[in-house]
C-alpha cells in the first residue's frame, strides 16, 4: 500500500515541489493538501497546481483533515508549523519539517510535541547541506580557538529571515565541535565601532539578492592561513527531494525529535 502524505503550505513554491517529488517518487502518494485560511486555492486541486495533472486532493484550510495520513510534510512559516507540530502531536502524526526561520523557544516547543509523535525537522533537507554540517562540526573540534569562524551566506531578496537556518545551523555544528554553547559565542551581525573581534566568537554575514537559491560558506581564519568550506543549490528540488526521503524514513518511527542526519546515517 503508497505511503500516504499530507502536504502543508501545499500551494506554495516548496509545498507545490514537494507535491511533485511525492507523486514521482514509488510507493507515495499526496492523499491531503493544506493551504492557509483565506487562499485564493482553497478547493483547487493540488495536482493541477503543481503540475502533474488532477490528483483528485482538493486543497483545505483544515490542519486536522491533512494530518489523517501516514506522514505530513510542512514547508510553511513558523508560527503556522508550531501549529501544525502540535495538531500533529495530538494525532500522533509523523511531521517533516522544513520551515526556516524559528526561533530557539519555537524548536523548543517542537522537541515537546516530539515526546508523542516522531518529527524530523531540519532547516535545510539536502544531502549536501547536512553532509556539510557533519564536516564543518569535525573542523571545528579539531582547531582551537585561535582559528576565527565567520560564516557567509546568500539568498534571493524575497527571503525574509536572517541569518538563514541554515547558516545557524551551521554555526550551532561549529560550536558545538568546540564545546562552547552557541548563544554564547555568536556574533549574528556587526555595525559601527565595533571594536577588535573577540577570540572564540562565530560571526555572520548575511547577503540577500537576485534569485539565489542559498549559498553557504564556513570560513576557519587562522594566522597565515584559511579553511573555507561551502555549498551552493542551484534548485530547490534537491529541498523536496530530501524531505521525501525524510517522510519515507520517519513513517512508523518512535516519538522523536530527528535531523536529517539521523535520516541519512550521517553520524
């Protein structure tokens, strides 16, 4: 029998890739798909909207109707995901969830409801991405302090958080390779008289323009010499690609919070 996946944000760009990599991937199927209150598709179908023909799933502002599957998968915003993670927690409802943007209180709130349903939430779902943050957390742990870490990133300029999660992410990998807790440690943006820079501290620099889809660099800054490791997506389908590989992993899985790392071995 086809996994049956619920999308939410489904009439979105992400939400309307997901649709497509579902029905294109074997043994899933989009049998739910969600949009906010009020969007102009409500009732359309899904499948005519994402291109690959009618599905017969009409689009819903109902959260409790989509989470009547297998596994969900959200791409939306925070506020919205928190209120999916905890309809989906009361439904016992696996969740993936690829939404950037949330706070540390947010993914606290989602590690609660993931005491009674399994969600694999990560704010980039690709390979590279999550193979990068494995390597950038081992470079971390094997220089010492005296080596600066500053991380660059780039998006298109509809993007409206900074730094990315991704970058975040990146940086919380990097502290936590030196043990240090990154709120501690993280400098999120410079201006003015700032002074010299302090040992230990991860800056950022956030850059937004065009139609980038999301460049990452981790730059390691030592006396005479310097580490830059990077990752650049050309298309977001690699995004929905590793959500569907994320819903196919964490269908049936024991309550939980998982990362991408844990979907694909990456230890």
């Amino acid at each position: 029998m086809a996994l049956a996946v619920g999308v939410f944000g489904s009439t979105g760009r992400m939400g309307r890739m997901v649709t497509r990599a579902v029905t294109e991937a074997d043994g899933m199927t989009v049998n739910k798909a969600a949009d906010r209150a009020g969007s102009a598709h409500l009732g359309a179908d899904i499948g005519d909207l994402a291109g690959v023909g009618s599905l017969g799933v009409s689009v819903t502002d109902d959260v409790d109707a989509v989470l009547g599957v297998d596994v969900a998968i959200d791409f939306t915003l925070p506020e919205a995901t928190l209120v999916h993670a905890a309809r989906a927690a009361a439904s016992g409802t696996p969740l993936v969830i690829g939404t950037t943007g949330l706070t540390n209180a947010q993914e606290a709130t989602l590690a609660e409801h993931a005491k009674t349903t399994a969600i694999v939430y990560a704010p980039n779902m690709s390979l590279g991405v999550n193979l990068l943050l494995a390597v950038v957390e081992q470079v971390s742990a094997a220089l010492d302090e005296a080596w600066d870490i500053e991380i660059v990133e780039m998006h298109h300029n509809r993007k409206v958080d900074a730094p990315s999660g991704t970058a975040l992410g990146l940086g919380r990998a990097a502290a936590k390779g030196r043990g240090r807790a990154f709120d501690d440690v993280a400098v999120l943006s410079r201006e003015g008289m700032t002074g010299p820079r302090e040992q230990g501290q991860i800056g950022f620099a956030t850059l937004r323009g065009g139609d980038v889809i999301g460049d990452h660099t981790v730059i390691f800054a030592g006396a005479g010499e310097r580490v830059e490791i990077g990752h650049k997506a050309s298309g977001r389908d690699v995004f929905a690609a590793g959500a569907v590989r994320a819903a196919r992993w964490v269908a049936g899985r024991t309550p939980g919070l998982y990362t991408m790392r844990d979907v694909l071995g990456i230890t």
